[in-house]
C-alpha cells in the first residue's frame, strides 16, 4: 500500500494545552476501548530509544476514527472518558505543534504525521496522517509510540482516577465519592479530572452529566467552572448513606462557628440531610450552639451515660430538624429526648428510716415541726428519703416534688446537714403546694412568703447575731439561724 495522507482538519491549535494534555486524549481513548470491549488493560512501557508506548488490546484504530467529531459509540455509552475524534486530532495537532514524534501501529496501518498540501488547495499546507502498510496485519489493539518525557507521562496519569489506589466511600447515582487525596479536592467526570477545588471536603467523580456540565466540558476539559457542577455534588450528598459521609459533613458542620468548613456543607439542604442521615447511623443529641453554651457539666454527663454523641450544630440548622424524624422514622434526637429516657429509666433508691444513723434521725424528724408550723402536716406522709434523685425533674441534686408520685422526695445525703434540710424540704414544698416551676416570678414570690413567715419569728430571737461585715460573721449567722430554727420548732410547736 502506498502512502495516503489523511487531513485531520485542524483549524486551530489548542495553545493553553500543555504535552500531557495531549497524552491524556491518547491515554482517554485506550482506557474507552478497554471499557467498550472489555479486552486486556492497557500497557505503559518505555524503550531503550525513550519513547514512550500506550497500547491497548481493543479492535484498532483506522482511517474512519479520524473523520468524527465524536464516535457514535461513545455518543451513546453513559460511562466513557475520550473524545475520540476532537480529542484525538486535538492531541496530535499539540504534540506536532510541539516537535514530538507520534507514531501509531494497528492492523489497519503504519501512521505517521506530516505537514502536506490540502486536497485542491496546493499552496495550503496543513497537518496530515500518513498511512502506510501496516507493520502487522494480525496486531492486536492500537499503539502510540510518543517521544515524550516520563514526568509528562506521570502529569498525564495524574489527571485519571484509572491510577488512583483508591476506594470510594459512597457511590450515588450521580457519582462517587472519595476521600481528599491532597490539600485541594480533585473533580472528575467519569474518571477525567476536569477541576481542582480549595476547599471542598471530598474528591468527586460524577457519572451522570447535566445540560450544565455538558456544555462546559468543551475541548480543553481542565478548567471547568464550579456552577457546571455544584448541583451534581449536592445530589451525590443528598443521595449518600455511608457513616464515612456523613461523619465528614457533619465534622464541616461544627466548624461552621469558626468559618473552617468544606463548602459543601453551606448548602442547607445538605445540613439538614446529613443531621437525620447521622441520627438514622448513629445515637445522637443535636443541639444549637446557643442552647450549648448553657449546658452544664452534669447534662454533659447525662449525654454520655444516654451512649449518645453529642453533636453542636448552628442554629438555624437546629431549627429547621429538631422536630423532624429521620429515614427510620425517629425523631431527630435532641436534649429532649435524653431527659425523656431518663426520667423514663429513673427509678428511685428509696431509704428505710430504720437504716439512718443518730444523727440523721434526729434532723429526719425535724419534718415534723416544720410541717406545723406551715399548717402542711397533712404532707408528713407524702415525705420520702431516696439515694438517688431525678436531676432532670428537679434542677436539684438534694431534692424534688415528684408530682407524677404526688410526693417530695428528699436525698439521703440532706440529713447529714440541718442548714441543707431545711432548705431543701421548704424548697420543696414551694413547689409541692403551688406547683410553680423553678426560676419563675411566681415561685420566687411563693418562697419568698414561707421565708417572711420565718422571719418575724425567727429572728425575733435576741441571740440572733447583728455584726455581719465579714465573711466569718455571716457564716455564723448561718449557723446560728439554723440552731435557732431549730429551737423554735421545739419551743413552739
């Protein structure tokens, strides 16, 4: 077979395109038609001359690959990388432009590249395939042998998930996901890196294109713009179902405050998918960063003892799920739902009287004047001793007015100390009789009355103290307050 001269009809010359651009075509089209025909993985070798050799194991390339704008059958497969036709064309027309030598064997054909006069137009030179009797008529697959350097063959290879060894954490329908490789993420389509981006959380390799994207990815490829694919990456989120996920978005999620996080995670939507997915993957107290500042160690502690995470989210956010439920139909878990548990799992230790020391005993039965005096002896029954005390119902480790049980409920640990007792028992009380709620106007107003009637006897008393300048002075006023209580009810009553 003589020479044929095939024009490639190159109008211009891509000059932003850099050599391992143009190996990326090449590398593109061998990784397409193992795809396409499932035949061997392509080869990487370089020879004794440093030529490099990309060779694949598909059908071969001819003369009809290079008169399409895009193969057919790539048009119609949803999972292809190249561009056979623009690509392939785009990248010889780099390389010559460049004084690289391209040399390409299938059974179709020795081709070549050549500068040679345009059909009907002899003063026009333009760039050419030479065809020329193939060197094997039987080979198998294609192989371009490029004089290229071996750090343009590595940059080339870099923008390919095809070398990656990685796994991806989730996979959507429109695309997987995968752990950051580096300090930047990294966006491919089906496999091609098209974008780097600063500050997103993952790497994405998106698989089902929109219009958007479509029209953006022309014939350079690498610097596709982030409205081509913004909403693709939110789908791949909103459609992720793995702890791996979803624990990353919501560790962007707390970072919020500091103005650290990925992203993606500013899309609302994306907060708001990833609170009810962690709360369907795992035992969760969400709680707005508002409401966590006033969170005290002990409700701390009642988070933990749950075998909930603790996971502080913004406000906004908070607001939006916490009274949603998740995939599973579980309400989204807030602190709520952990003082509901408890008191749910709360059982008291209750204290037989027989079991109290001399000393408790003695201030045990100090209920009883006290109860006189306030004209509330019918509640002497409705008194109990407990180890353990509700927190969540009370607000206060030394005692609490059950009213489910219709009874106070004092802890052990108040009879070790006149002072406590008396101030946890009218405490108590308060509440038991008006059913007023700690700090409110109401209860204040209540116990502020128990405490007048108190008053005008009790520090009628001439043994009352007077000198209460210092700190000593008023701790003995405490003493000497309780002592005289305490005589009182035994004098009076």
């Amino acid at each position: 077979m003589s020479k044929r001269y095939f024009d490639l009809n190159i109008e211009k010359v891509l000059d932003n395109w850099e050599i391992f651009h143009a190996v990326r075509e090449i590398i593109s089209n061998a990784l397409d038609e193992t795809l396409l025909t499932g035949c061997q993985e392509p080869t990487f070798t370089k020879d004794k001359q440093g030529l490099w050799h990309i060779r694949d194991y598909g059908r071969g390339l001819n003369y009809e690959h290079f008169t399409q704008n895009q193969n057919i059958e790539k048009i119609k497969a949803t999972n292809v990388i190249g561009k056979f036709g623009v690509g392939l064309k785009d990248a010889l027309a780099v390389l010559n432009r460049s004084g690289r030598s391209v040399v390409i064997d299938s059974k179709f054909g020795h081709i070549s590249l050549a500068m040679h006069k345009k059909e009907g137009f002899d003063d026009v030179q333009t760039l050419h395939a030479v065809f020329s009797e193939p060197l094997d008529c039987k080979f198998t697959g294609t192989e371009f042998i490029l004089q290229v350097s071996d750090k343009e063959i590595e940059d080339a290879k870099k923008l390919f998930l095809y070398f990656e060894d990685k796994s991806p954490l989730d996979i959507t329908p429109f695309g997987e996901i995968y752990g950051k490789s580096g300090d930047s993420a990294n966006i491919y389509v089906n496999g091609v890196k098209v974008s780097d981006e600063d500050n997103y959380s993952f790497d994405y390799n998106i698989t089902r294109k929109n219009a958007a994207l479509k029209k953006a990815l022309n014939r350079e490829r690498s610097a596709v713009g982030r409205t081509a694919y913004s909403g693709i990456v939110k789908n791949m989120l909103l459609n992720s179902s793995t702890l791996e996920v979803i624990s990353e978005l919501l560790s962007q999620l707390k970072k919020i405050p500091k103005g650290t996080q990925g992203d993606e995670i500013n899309y609302v939507d994306v907060q708001a998918y990833a609170i009810k997915k962690y709360n369907a993957l795992k035992p969760s107290v969400f709680m707005s960063s508002f409401d966590a500042f006033d969170l005290s160690e002990d409700d701390k502690e009642k988070i933990r003892e749950s075998g909930r995470e603790l996971v502080i989210v913004p406000e906004a956010v908070f607001d939006r799920v916490k009274d949603d439920e998740d995939e599973n139909g579980n309400p989204i878990g807030t602190f709520d739902i952990v003082r509901q548990e408890y008191n749910d799992n709360f059982k008291y230790d209750w204290v037989d009287e027989r079991a109290l020391s001399v000393k408790q005993q003695s201030i045990w039965d100090l209920r009883n004047s006290l109860l006189k005096y306030f004209e509330l002896s019918k509640w002497e029954k409705r008194i109990r001793i407990s180890n353990t005390i509700n927190e969540f119902t009370s607000g206060d480790v030394h005692g609490v007015y059950d009213s489910q049980l219709g009874l106070i409920v004092l802890k052990k640990t108040v009879l070790n100390n006149k002072e406590v007792f008396y101030e946890t028992l009218i405490h108590e009380l308060v509440h038991a009789t008006t059913d007023y709620a700690d700090n409110t106007r109401d209860f204040e107003n209540a116990l502020g009355k128990y405490v007048g009637k108190l008053a005008i006897d009790v520090f009628s008393d001439s043994n009352v103290p007077t000198d209460t300048t210092n700190q000593n002075s008023s701790s003995e006023l405490g003493r000497k307050t309780t002592e005289l209580m305490s005589k009182f009810f035994k004098k009076k009553i």
